[in-house]
C-alpha cells in the first residue's frame, strides 16, 4: 500500500508540471517576483498537506463580499529553485473601485514579497499602525517550515495581515499595495527594484532622537495610551505565561493518565465479578484522557500563538506612538531654537539702543558687531519660523493619523481578545463536557448494576 501510494503521488505530480507547462497562462501566475521563472513548481504532496480542501475551507479564509476591497491568501506552492527552496501563494483579489482596471486579480507572492510590502507601507505611512507579519520561521515551536502545519498557520497569519491592510482606507489605496495585488511577475519584479524617492518624514524621524521623553509639553491622550499598552502587553503576556504553565502540566498528567487504562483492562480480567464495572471504569480514563489530549494538543492554535500574534501587535502600536514622539521633539527642538534666537535678538536690539553698554573693548580678535549679528538673526528667524511652522504641521498630521488609527485598532482589540478569549472557553467547555460524559457513563453502570443486585435479592 506504501508503494502503490508513492507511485499514485508521483504520477499525479508529473500530471500537475507537465499541465503547467502547456498551460502558459498558469505558469505566469504561478511565478513570483521574475525569481521563479527557472523553478521547478512542486504542487501540495499528500503527505504535505493532505487535501487543499482542508485549507480552502478554513472560516479564516472567507472573503466579505460586502467590502469593496476583498483579498484572500491560499493554495500554497513549493517551488525548488537553484539556489532555494520555498513557498508561494496565491493572492485573489476581488475589487469595485475606479482606480483598478480589472474588478479580480490573481497573482502569486513569496513571503519575502510581504517583507518588501511592509516596508514600504512604513516609509510612505509613517504615522499609520503598520499591521505585523508573521514570524520569517516557526511560530509553533521547531516545526519543519515546508509542514503542514506550519504554511497553514503562516497563511493564516497572512491572510490576517492582509485583510487589515484592505480593510484600512490609507493603506489600502497605497500604490505598493495596489501593484502588490495586482502586478504580474515581471512588472512585480521591475517594481520591487525601483528604489523609492527620499520622503522628508522619514529623514526628519531618523534625525529626531524618538527616545526622548522628557517633553515640556506632555499629551496625556497619547500618554494614557502608552500606559494602557504597556498594561495590556504585561496581561496578556502574563495570561499566556500561566496558560503554557497549565497546558505543560496538563501533559504530563496525560502522561501518567495513560498508564492507568491497560491496569483497569489487566484488572478486569483477574476479577469476573468486577469484570464489567473496571472495563468501564477503563474506558472512562481512555475518554478523558483522549479529552485531555485534544485541549493540550490545540493550545497553541487557540491561546498560545493568538496570544503572543497580538502582544506583537501591541509592540507595533507602541513603535508608531514613538515616531510621534519623533516629531514632537522635533517641533520642541525648533520651537526652543527659535525662542531662542528671539531672545539673543531682543538683547541685541535693547543693547543698541543703550549707548552705556556700547563702551568699547580693546580685543586682539576682531568680533562681529551688533549689526551684523542682527542681519544674520534677520535671514535666520524667518527660516527657523519655516521648520517650526513645518514641524508643527508634521505632528497635527501625525497626531490626527495616529489617533484615527487607534480608535480602529481599539475595535479589532476588543474583538480579537473577545475571539481569543471565547476560543478557550469553547475548548475547555468541550473538554469537561466529554470528561463528564465518560464519567457519567460509569455512574449510569454502577446504578443499573445496583438496581438489578436489589430486583434479584
């Protein structure tokens, strides 16, 4: 049977390359970023991932058909390369605006292409909540990152990722994202290579020193905010922290609740009178110790890895609050530069107009003179009232960018904690549902076993 199933695998591998290979429209999409045009395309093996049904009907994955922006990640890929070895996945984008000329668009993108996305994203919206990616490896622990488990569990993660880019009315009318979803591979790869213009933002954040904090004018929206994060974060850390602790111990309970179901079957067998009540007794072990099993074994899927996904997105919502902080210092900076100036100009003028403190002073150097130091803060002042005047910009745009955002990203908190939170109560109730069940069977044992010992006395 094992021969016959390898044989049925290779064959339908061979059938897959050689349709891709008369089907030329098929080949482009199914190459990525003008890298995969030598690739040998290796289709889902059955010992990889079983059916691609099992992936295609995750409720995850489900597109909104309401929206006018719908983007859904599936149908992995193995592409053996050269030089490498990895996976691709196929991006169908259903959409009704104007500025896209076909209403479905289907390509292909590594995760490296969700890299290259990200990034931009951050250099064009510094002040927008740049929504994660997952991990480039494992996020369950020293799985194999051409598993099952895992490309399901990165699918997941970025069909997340970019259902919160498509649902976000900045970042998903950003020309990146647009070509990102649209482009075929060579256009993709021309683009990717195109450097992008220098943007006087993200100069003047890499020049501010954003860890700063001693600000002389505090805003307590943005501060209550980053002490709500920094709570939260610490919450959640430690729920998942006393969660893992329960689900480890859990494990090793199992461990020992195995080796009481073959000394009940033993047992059974010695004592005929007791034969029937150990035999279930047994049975009720092997049920609850299979409950058990399957709350352990869905752990991370449904508290463990959720759990640290969102602490990571709480550390980005963090990271945007410090960029603001960037251009608030900013704008202090050149405030107090510029109330400066002004001052050291009031002294000047007041000096000039005082002849007693205009007495001569023999010097070696020659010194610039009243005048000409009121010429110099006379072409300067303007141009420092110019940064001020742009910095104050800068952060009045940040401020309402960022407040916006938050007041969205406060509505998919609440959501994805409630998801998190009714996930692991669902399980834990299915858990001691079946553990009573197989308990209860035994009870219901015991009292049919009693009512017929009094009927026959």
């Amino acid at each position: 049977m094992a021969n016959t199933s390898a044989v049925l695998d290779v064959v339908t591998e061979n059938k897959d390359i050689s349709s891709l290979l008369k089907d030329k429209e098929y080949d482009k999409s199914s190459i990525c970023s003008g890298s995969c045009d030598n690739s040998f395309v290796q289709s889902p093996s059955l010992e990889s991932f079983s059916t691609i049904q099992d992936i295609e009907n995750l409720s995850e994955l489900n597109m909104d058909e309401n929206s006018d922006l719908c983007v859904k990640i599936d149908n992995p890929q193995k592409h053996l390369d050269t030089l490498e070895t990895y996976i691709t996945f196929r991006i169908t984008t259903r959409v009704a605006r104007i500025e896209f000329i076909d209403n479905e668009y289907i390509v292909r993108r590594r995760y490296n292409d969700f890299i290259w996305l990200r990034q931009r994203l951050l250099e064009c919206h510094p002040f927008c909540i740049i929504p994660p990616l997952p991990g480039k490896h494992s996020l369950m622990g020293q799985l194999d990152r051409y598993s099952k488990e895992f490309i399901i569990l990165r699918m997941k993660a970025l069909n997340v990722f970019i259902r919160r880019i498509a649902q976000h009315p900045i970042l998903s009318c950003n020309e990146h994202f647009k070509v990102f979803i649209t482009a075929q591979p060579s256009e993709f790869s021309v683009h990717r290579k195109n450097r992008p213009k220098s943007d006087n933002i993200k100069t003047n954040i890499s020049h501010a020193n954003s860890s700063h904090s001693n600000f002389k004018n505090r805003h307590l929206e943005f501060d209550k905010t980053k002490t709500y994060l920094n709570t939260l974060s610490e919450k959640l850390a430690s729920i998942e922290k006393i969660s893992s602790r329960i689900n480890k111990d859990r494990a090793e309970f199992i461990t020992e609740l195995n080796s009481y179901h073959p000394i009940y079957t033993s047992w059974a067998t010695s004592e005929p009178e007791l034969s029937d009540i150990l035999q279930n007794i047994g049975n009720a072990l092997e049920r609850s110790t299979s409950a058990q099993s399957a709350l352990v074994q869905s752990y991370n899927a449904t508290v463990g890895n959720p759990i640290k996904d969102f602490i990571t997105y709480i550390d980005v919502v963090q990271d945007t609050l410090k960029k603001r902080e960037a251009f608030q210092y900013a704008y202090e900076m050149s405030m107090e530069e510029l109330n400066k100036r002004h001052d050291e100009k009031d002294k000047l003028v007041a000096n000039s107009q005082n002849p007693s403190t205009n007495s001569a002073s023999f010097s070696l150097w020659k010194q610039q003179s009243s005048d000409d130091k009121l010429e110099k803060l006379g072409t300067y002042i303007p141009q420092l009232l110019k940064k001020v005047e742009s910095n104050q910009d800068n952060l009045e745009c940040a401020n309402e960018s960022l407040r916006s955002d938050l007041a969205r990203w406060h509505q998919e908190k609440q959501q994805c904690i409630k998801n998190i939170l009714l996930d692991f109560v669902n399980k834990q109730i299915n858990f001691h549902q079946a553990n009573t069940n197989a308990w209860e069977h035994v009870t219901n044992e015991l009292q049919q076993s009693n009512a017929l010992k009094k009927q026959n006395q």
